[in-house]
DNA sequence: TAATTTACAAACAGTCTGGTCTGTTTTTTT
DNA sequence: AAAAAAACAGACCAGACTGTTTGTAAATTA
C-alpha cells in the first residue's frame, strides 16, 4: 500500500518519452500513409499524445517533419556504423546496404522526405544537409570495405566511392518503384546483376 | 466588318482547348509546387479555367491526376518514339534516355506520381499499369538499339533488357537526389562512369 | 427556328488542417 | 509548504479543400 511520494517520472523523462512516442509515429504515418497524410491530428491520435501536448514540443508541423528527417538519417546511420564492422568487399558491402534499404521503412520515409523537400525550401536544406553527410559516410564506408588494408586516404574521391553513390541511388530508384510494383524478389535479381558487374570493375 | 455566325468552335475543340488547358497546368504545377499542392483550385486558377468547367471534364481530383499521370506517359512515350529512330548501340539508346531524363519535366511528375500513388490505391492501378508497359517498350528499345541486326527477338529477358532496366531505375534515383541537390554535372559524370562499366558488360 | 444537349460559371455546404489561446496537472525550485 | 516552471489538455478560429448544386451561354440537332 506504499506509494511513492516522489516523483515516478522526471521531467527529461516525460518529455524525451512524448518526443519519441510523436516522431516513431510520425515515421509510422509517413510510411503508411504518405508524407501530406501526417497531419498533426493524425499523428497525435496515433501516439496516444494530446494536441496541447504536441504543441509544447513542435510549435509547428514544419518543426515536427523536419525533426523526424533528422530521426530519419539518425537511425539509418547507425544502422549503418552498428552493423558489421568489418565487411570483407564491395559486393558484402552492397549486400548490406540492400538489407538496410529494404528490411525497414526508413528508406522509403527518406525519398517520401526528399520529394516534399524539393517543393519546399526550408525543407530542402535540412535534407540536402543531412543526404550529403549521409552519403559521405556511405562512400567512406564502401571505400574501406574494399581496401580493408589502407587505413588512410588521400584522395576525396576514388572510383570507388562513385560506384558506392551510384548503388545508393540505384536503390533508392528501386525503392520508388517497390512503392508501386511489389515484386521484390525481381529488384532483388537485378541487384545482383549489377552487384555482380560491379565486381568485376572494383 | 464580316463576321461569321456560324459558330467559331466545335465543341469538340472547345473541349479540347480546356482539357489540354487544365492537363497542362496539372503538370506543370506538379513540377513546381507538388504532387498535393496541385488542388483544383489552384489548377483552375492557373489555367484560367473556371471551377464549373473544370467539374464537368474532371468531375473529381482524382479524375483529373489520373487523367495527368496518363498524359505524363503518352508524352514520353512520344519522346522516346519520335526520337532517333535508328540507335547504333547501348550507349547511344543510354545518352538518349539521359536526355529524356533531364531535358523536361516529365520525369519529376512521373516520380511524383510514383511516391503519391505509393499510398493510393486506385492510383496505384493506374500508375503500376502505365508503368509496365512503358518499362516494356524501353526494354526493347534498348535490346534493338544494343543488336541493330536482330529483328525477331525470342526470350522475354534478356541481359540487355534487365540492364535498361537497371538504368531507368538508376536514372530516377538521380531525379530524386537532383530536386534536392541541384548540381547535374556531378550526377552526369557518375551517369557516365555507370554507362561505361555496364556498356562493356552488355 | 425551336428544342436539346453540351460547355461553362459561380455560389454553397461540409470537412479537414494548422496555429493560437486559455486553463489544468505535474514536477522542480525556493 | 509555497511559488515557479514545465508538461499537458482541449477548445477555438480562420483558411483551404473537394464535391455538389443551381443557373447561363454556346453549339448541335430536329
């Protein structure tokens, strides 16, 4: 019959648990329901979170959208970094970077993200930041993927590197037309012809 | 001081005067603002179409998108059909579809269309059937222009086509990294370097 | 020419959205 | 314990959107 008196949540807690119960559920929408779809409401009724509550955290819906493309990336990276550490090869490397782009969602909230960015400024430039840091630490991670050995580099762009953004933006090619046609295992088939010509280039 | 009293349009060019009208705003409001920015409203506006003559061509937005998605692939269709007939090889039919790619707007809307009909059913239909055929006519687009000889073609797939396929899908990764990042001879160079390795394979 | 159909015009109703505003509860500080 | 601040709750409003409806002008048909 004892309870306690003290406070059972800080308010760090209260606050990071809103935050987070509003950004998983936005991502969720997104993916579900599209990018325009995730209105507020829509996206307070999904979390279990009050308009007044929402409010406090993200004044404005831009804020929210452009905190979730920060969650976006920031999960994607370390989906990345937290992965194998040690990949042997390009084409290991490639066939990580297909399991991070089609085991979860957050790809295909990433392309909803970049199209609505294109047609709205404030947005594109949280994006364009966050896709070129992204994107660097992919060809960094390619580089060193398939050239185990060579712990230094000098140059800022090897054919390597380009073959790894190209990749990148073969699967987010691929990712568009998933959303439509939903055959992956043919993706999967032409994947790996061109992981396949890849090799024997690197 | 002669006028005609028989009357100065049909109703078929009438209708069809107000029907390109409202398609062709459709599209370019698509590119500049948006796939869900494109409201009747603003459509009419910009057309200089009334809201009434609007709700009797289109009775519905989603008439009106759909009937936009269909016009999207008729003209590249067209593009890619009234264009150099005669291509000598793969690399040739790859700079042909660079250039159908980034010469008009077409691609972005088509890309638009894709992430919207993603989350809509109906669209979807739509957009998924148009989708495969004109991946088809592509296909063997490419396998003619990569065998100029070879008239009669047996197998449904073959490598050539699967590469064709891997590139528009390729091309449209490049569409979408270009509506945030705006630097196309970056992405042209790499478009390059991706036509070299898969044309030595083909 | 008269009747009918097609094309166009514009107002209206109902819904949804985002931002604001006022008030309440919970935690922290004094 | 009292005061202050942070977190939360929910009503409200002005604007935008889609679809409908009623009415008018132009073209076609009888």
């Amino acid at each position: 019959m004892e309870f306690a008196k003290k406070p059972r949540q800080s308010q760090q807690e209260r606050s990071a648990l809103t935050r987070n119960k509003l950004l998983n559920s936005t991502l969720q929408i997104i993916d579900a329901e599209g990018w325009h779809r995730a209105s507020m409401q829509r996206i307070c009724e999904h979390a279990g979170v009050s308009r007044g509550a929402q409010t406090h955290h993200f004044p404005t819906r831009e804020s929210l959208l452009i905190a979730s493309v920060r969650e976006i990336v920031k999960r994607y990276q370390s989906d990345l970094t937290e992965g194998p550490i040690r990949l042997q090869n390009l084409e290991a490397f490639f066939d990580f970077l297909w399991d991070a782009t089609f085991n979860d969602n957050l790809l295909i909230c990433w392309v909803e993200a970049m199209v609505a960015a294109r047609t709205d400024a404030s947005l594109k430039r949280v994006v364009a930041d966050t896709d070129a840091s992204s994107m660097t630490a992919m060809r960094a991670l390619g580089a060193e993927a398939s050239q185990p050995n060579g712990p230094v580099r000098i140059r800022g762009t090897s054919q390597v590197e380009d073959l790894v953004e190209l990749t990148v933006c073969l699967l987010r090619g691929l990712v568009l037309q998933q959303g439509v046609h939903h055959d992956l295992s043919e993706k999967r088939r032409l994947f790996e012809l061109w992981t396949r010509i890849v090799a024997e280039v690197a």
